[in-house]
C-alpha cells in the first residue's frame, strides 16, 4: 500500500525581514515588495573582541556608567568670577598651559608655538615674539602643562600665561569650579597661533579693560546662569561650539545693564559692549568650561566606561576616561575636512587642536549639530547631514541630556556620554565640528570643518578598561 502525502503549503510570504551588511540581499527581498528593515551594522575595531568581552562582563559597568551619567547631568554651572590665571590657577611667571594632552616644545606645530610666542611676549619674557623660539627651546626658564590638568580648558591652541583674564564657574551643590580664558575673537588671534603687533595689543586691552569690567558686572549681577543659557540656545540654532551667536547675545543681555550702570569710563564700556557683540564665538568660552565642570564630576568612577575628555594639541588626539582616571590615551591628530578661507587649502592646516572638543564630550558641538543646521554653511556638509550625525552619535552614547533638547528630533536631548566599548563595538567616530589653525606660527585661522579622533585611541582605553577589570577579579 502506498502512503499518502500531504501536498506542501505554499510558502507565506513573510512580514519583514532584517538584513545587514551588503544591500544585495536587501535590495532583492525589496523588490519583492517585502518590507526590509536595514541595519547598519559593523564589526568591532579590529582586536578588540576579548577585552569587549571582558568589559561587558565587568559587574561594575552598569551601574558605574549610571552614576557617571547622572553625575555629569546633576551639575549646574554658574559664572561667578573673571579674574587673572595668577590669582585663580596659581601660575607664576613662566608657566604656561596648553590645550590637549601633555606635549614638549619639540613636538609642538605651528599654532601652538605662535601662540606660546605670542603669550611670552604678552608676559614681557621676551621684547620680541620670535625671540620667544629659543627661550622655550632652552626650557630652563619656563614649562608647560595641560589646561586640563589645572581644572582648566583653552580653545584652539589653548595657551594661558598669568596675566590673562579668566573665567570662572563653578557647581553650586559641590564647590568645584573650571576656568577657561576670554574669547579673543576670529582670525589672527593667539589662539589660532598669531602673534603679530594686533594680537598683543589686543591682549593687552584684554588685561587691562575687559577682564577687569567684565568682573565688575559679574559681581554686580550675580551668578550667570551658564548651563540656563546653553538650555535656551540649543533651541535658537546654536550647537555651542561654532555657532554661539544666540548665546552670546543672551550673556551680553544679563551683563550690559552692570555695565552700564558701572562707574569706568564711558568709552571702556561701549568698546567692551562693542567688542563682545562683535564677537559671536564669545560664548564658547564659557560653554567649554561648563562641559568640563559637568564632565569632572564623572572622573574616577571605576567600571564607567564613560569619556570624560576628548582634546587636541596639534599633534595628538588624546581622551580620558571616568574609570581610568586622569591617564591619556592618545594618537596622532587628524586634519579637519571643511571650507577655507581666502586662498588657503588643506595644505595650509595644521591637525585638529583645542580643548574645544570637550563641548562634544558633553552631547553639544557637533553631537548637536541637528539643532543647528546653519552651522554646515561654516563647517562644510549639507542639513541632512547634520540631521544624520546627531542621530549617529546616539549609536555611541549612553544617554540624552533632558536640559539640552533638539527642537527638530522632537525635542529629544543630545547624545550624551560617550562609551568606549560602543565606540569599539560599532565603529562608529564621535564627531566634532572644529576652526583650522594654520600650520606655520603666525598665520592664523585659515578655515572650519569637521573631523573625528584617530580610531586607535579608543582600543587603547578599551585596553586599560580590561586590563582593571581582570585585576579585580583576580584579586
């Protein structure tokens, strides 16, 4: 006797279907009018498999990131003071701070050394800034050391000599406070590595009327609410690192009746009003130091995978991270890609420098470039693109920041808190949107774009992370 088989049911079709890697297979199933969900997925970074293991296992991690997350969103920061780095860093003649990690006069590029020319002539240590070259190649007579390392943060170059001017916030609940110098403006300027006759005398202003009525209104008015700004300006097109201009209206609006009602001089006023009205990055300076205050908060967690620091010194990338302490893992700087001004090219730009990265650190700059699609015309790019990259960076964070929501990604809050381990896990580059410093001492800005850090400095944190958590559990 012969069974019976049972005819086969066709096939249903299916109600979706995911796929990854290359489209072939996607692009087929589409056009057989089947919903396909594409997922952009990555290998991880080359030989980071076992300590990404090791990481995600580590019972510590969770609840360390929690912390450093809520750490750094719990703080508020509030202008209190403007007064010289002698008095609130305690630099002596000689010292100077830089941006980025640790670096030696030999290895310093071209901005960072015009602007150690520029700040030692500021000092008096030398007549003439070119003179300045063998002072700080002899070395006995001077030092330098990182902003960061002094609660600190500097823009571009990032160089601080005693008699300049600084801001001061701090973290009401906790006492901490951050310091980061007065924006000078664009073009040939200090921070961009010129030092020519207009860049000390316009220092010299700087000292001498700026800082010091700049004071006057602080106290005056009372604690600047810092991060209340940073709120109000990501909603009126600004991203905190380029675009500052809501911002700095907003400063000058709770500092312009102190200063009117002041007793200096009447010009010194209007030239103080006019300048910082005149000068749309001057918000920046206090953007920076308000991200490092929230960011300090989240050091010396152990387990947090979180970065804590991201900044440049023209010749190397480095990060920190909240449960390696205060070590640097760093690589080689990249060159910004982006638009130059007048007849300067990509041969004229000097790798990526500044602490000014911090503000990405944060969710803000360009991990907040949606809110600010007006930006891509100074920094390159189409508004699609800065669309794309704010929702890119919430790939490899580990939260959104309520205080800083994005109008446009219906109010979503930036992508905050970078993970090394997603960073390793998805490939994925934090995005920073940056000026471009010429590359020989004295020239200047010579353009804006974007660039991301070097690949390799993210296996090497995720390295150090492994290398803590295999400790403790041996012990």
């Amino acid at each position: 006797m012969t069974a019976r088989t049972t005819p086969a049911r066709p096939t249903a079709a299916p109600e979706g279907v995911a796929a990854t890697g290359v489209d072939l297979f996607a692009d087929a199933v589409d056009l057989q009018a089947v919903p396909v969900s594409r997922v952009d997925w990555r290998p991880p970074m080359e030989g980071t498999a076992d300590d990404l293991a090791v990481v995600a296992a580590d019972p510590l991690r969770r609840d360390a990131n929690a912390r450093a997350v809520q750490a750094m969103l719990d703080v508020q920061a509030v202008l209190v003071d403007v007064a010289p780095a002698s008095e609130v860093l305690g630099l002596e003649a000689g010292q100077f701070l830089h941006a980025g990690p640790p670096i030696a006069w030999e290895a310093a590029t071209g901005p960072l050394r015009g602007g150690l020319m520029a700040a030692a002539a500021l000092e008096g240590l030398v007549d003439d800034p070119e003179d300045a070259v063998a002072l700080f190649e002899r070395g006995d007579a001077v030092s330098l050391e990182p902003c960061h390392h002094r609660s600190a943060v500097g823009p571009m170059a990032g160089v601080v000599s005693p008699s300049m001017w600084m801001f001061v916030l701090e973290d009401p609940a906790s006492g901490r406070r951050t310091y980061c110098s007065l924006n000078e403006g664009l073009g040939k300027v200090l921070r961009y590595g010129a030092y020519g006759p207009e860049v000390l005398e316009r220092l010299r202003w700087m000292s001498a009327v700026l800082g010091p009525l700049l004071a006057q209104a602080v106290k005056a008015t009372g604690p600047v609410d810092v991060t209340g700004i940073l709120t109000q300006m990501l909603q009126m097109g600004d991203e905190a690192h380029n675009r500052n201009r809501a911002g700095t209206l907003m400063l000058l609006r709770d500092l312009a009746p102190a200063l009117a009602e002041s007793s200096a001089d009447a010009k010194d006023v209007a030239d103080t009003l006019r300048f910082i009205g005149g000068n749309d990055h001057f918000f920046l300076n206090l953007a920076m130091p308000a991200c490092k205050l929230a960011l300090d908060a989240a050091r010396g967690i152990e387990g947090s995978t979180m970065v804590v620091a991201m900044a440049r010194n023209g010749t190397e990338f480095g990060i920190q991270v909240a449960g390696t302490g205060d070590q640097w893992f760093t690589g080689p700087a990249q060159v910004a890609d982006g638009l130059f001004l007048g007849g300067y090219g990509p041969e004229d730009a000097n790798p990526d420098i500044g602490d000014s990265a911090i503000t990405e650190t944060a969710g803000i700059g360009g991990f907040s470039m949606a809110t600010a699609p007006a930006i891509v015309r100074l920094v390159g790019g189409t508004v699609p693109d800065a669309l794309a990259t704010t929702r890119r960076m919430r790939e490899i964070t580990l939260a959104e920041n309520p205080r800083w929501s994005i109008p446009v990604l219906e109010f979503a809050g930036a992508p905050t808190g970078i993970d090394v381990s997603l960073v390793c896990r998805t490939q994925v580059l934090p995005q920073i949107n940056t000026g471009m410093a010429g590359n020989k001492a004295g020239v200047g800005q010579v353009g804006a774009g974007l660039v991301t850090p070097p690949a390799e400095i993210f296996p090497k944190a995720l390295a150090a992370l492994a290398d803590r958590t295999r400790e403790r559990a041996a012990r």
